[in-house]
C-alpha cells in the first residue's frame, strides 16, 4: 500500500474528532525521517497482536481551520495492530506506535501528508495539523460490541431527529392540503394519500409486483422525475437520452421489500389496480436530511401522482 493511500485509509476510518489539546506537556517523538510530533498526553497500555486501537481525528489547514471535521459523525476510527505491520511512511509510524491514552499533534507540509493526491485547496509547501487522540485498545469481541453499540446509539439519534422533524412538517404538509381542498387519509406513520380516480382491480399486498406511471414533485410545485414522457415535455425537463433508452415507461417494483423509499412502500399498500392517487410525503419516508442530488434539497417534503398500472400477485 502507497503512504498516500495509507494516509487516506487513516483519515477515511477516523470518524470523530474530540481531542483537547493543552500546552502543559511538551515531550516529543520523532519518526525515522525526521518527523517530530508532540505529545499532548502520553500512554501506557500498548496493545497486543490483534487488539484494536480506536482512536480520534481532526486535521486543520495553517489557519486552523478543519477540513477533516469527524466530530458530528459520532464513529471514531481503528486500526488492527501486528507488531508485523509495514511501516511505508511516517504516519504508519505514528499509528502502529500508539497507546492507549495517547493524545498527540503533529505538523507537517502538504505534499508530505498528503503527495501526488494534494486537495486542491491546500498549498504544497502549506504546514497542516493532524490531531489523534486514543480512545481504547480493544481486542477483537470488544471491538464489536463497542462499534455496535455507537450504531444503535446512532439509529436512535437518527430516530429522535425524524420524530422532530416529522412534527415540523405536519403543519407544512396540513396546509398544503388545506390550500390545495384535498380530502385524503393521513396514516399514523404521516403519509398523506388522496384516492383521485378508484380502480376495480386486485389489491396491492406486500410482495407484490406493481406497475406504476408516476411524476414526483416538491412542496412548491417543482417536478423533478416522471416516468410519463408528456408530463416531462410539459414541464420542460424531457430528457432524449432517457427517451432512446426506454426510460419513459411505467416503474416496475416489488411493493414492501425496501426497493423505494418507505413513503412509497406505504402508499402503494394502501392501493389496487387502475388507482390513481397523490401522495404526500414527509422527508423521513423519503430521502430526510440527505436529500437525493441537486434536484431533492434535504428535508424535502415530495409529493406523487402515481397511476397504477398492473399487479401481478
């Protein structure tokens, strides 16, 4: 592995950052190349063959500003320890050395952090920071138990903030159906549906193959899909390529199995064959705070006119 791609395998994994940096201690250490770096606080516990080291990262520009923020991640990184491990460059070192408590900071130019992949927006004779402090030494069951405990904290956070997110939209959303006269069902999970034409077709059950036409848009009226070439001509955002590939034709999915977004899913249950319905859905049934490319912003309420086409049981 090139010290490069090292570098990026390191600063990839590291997750969070939370290091307090303090001036009270001030041994050093230096690298076989001369690079010298300062001990914050030292260690003492070094781990074994196999044990894991999970440790913090931030890594800040000459003007100290942060380019690599980890703290709002809440994953820190790791690195399994050999003491058969190659040592390429100086951060291997660095890595393959530390104990747990160890809280170091080390300055260095670009090019030699970062060589032949320098991010655009540093300078190669620029001095950047890194920052790493260790959190644990872990073996290997530990390891895992304490990697899945941060997920499941982090889905429960995940949830919280959907619970608070979906209280905001419930006001955007009620009206938007106010102004709009629409008479639908909200279901407890806060999708909105309107049944605008009834079909006379097979219900749609979990499992179930349908086929659905569809044309999504934002709260404020804008179209960003559909799979109704018309409608995208009338809208202004007909694409020709999609039209020579066969992409303007109804959507095949398999209903209840996680192939869309959980609004879908939902919304289709509650249909059949030849219904033609709108759907309004909060951002955490579709794509909450990541948002879907520049066409979705986060926490993007969507709405759908869906027409459903087929069933195949």
């Amino acid at each position: 592995m090139k010290h490069s791609n090292r570098l990026f395998f390191y600063l990839t994994l590291a997750i969070m950052s939370g290091i307090v940096i303090s001036c009270n201690q001030k041994k050093t250490g230096k690298t076989s190349d001369g690079q010298e770096y300062t001990y914050i606080q030292e260690g003492t516990e070094a781990p074994n063959n196999g044990d894991f080291i999970i440790y913090n990262l931030a890594v800040q520009k000459s003007n100290d500003s942060t380019f690599i923020s980890t703290k709002d991640q809440g994953m820190p990184g790791y690195l399994q320890y050999y003491d058969t491990l190659s040592k390429v460059g100086f951060m291997d070192e660095i890595f393959i050395n530390l104990k747990k408590g160890d809280s170091i900071v080390l300055e260095a130019p670009a090019t030699k952090i970062f060589e032949n992949n320098l991010p655009p927006f540093l300078k190669a004779d620029e001095n950047v920071k890194i920052q790493i402090g260790v959190i644990d030494v872990l073996d290997e069951e530990k390891t895992m138990a304490y990697f899945n405990n941060l997920q499941l904290k982090a889905q429960e956070d995940e949830m919280a903030m959907a619970s608070g997110q979906l209280e905001l939209e419930a006001t955007a959303i009620d009206a938007y159906v106010k102004d709009n006269n629409l008479k639908g069902t909200k279901t407890e999970s806060g999708l909105f549906y309107v049944i605008e034409k009834e079909g006379s077709g097979p219900a749609i059950e979990e499992g179930d193959q349908a086929s659905v036409h569809y044309a999504g848009y934002l709260l404020n009226g804008q179209i960003f899909d559909t799979s109704i070439k018309e409608v995208a001509e009338a809208n202004r955002i007909y694409d020709p390529q999609r039209d020579q590939s066969g992409g303007y034709a109804p959507f095949d999915l398999q209903v209840g199995v996680g192939q869309v977004i959980p609004g879908w899913d939902e919304g289709l249950s509650l249909l059949k064959k030849g219904d033609k319905a709108k759907f309004i859905i909060p951002s955490p049934l579709a794509y909450g705070s990541r948002g879907a490319g520049g066409d979705i912003p986060a926490n993007s309420i969507l709405i759908f006119d869906v027409e459903i086409l087929d069933v195949n049981k």
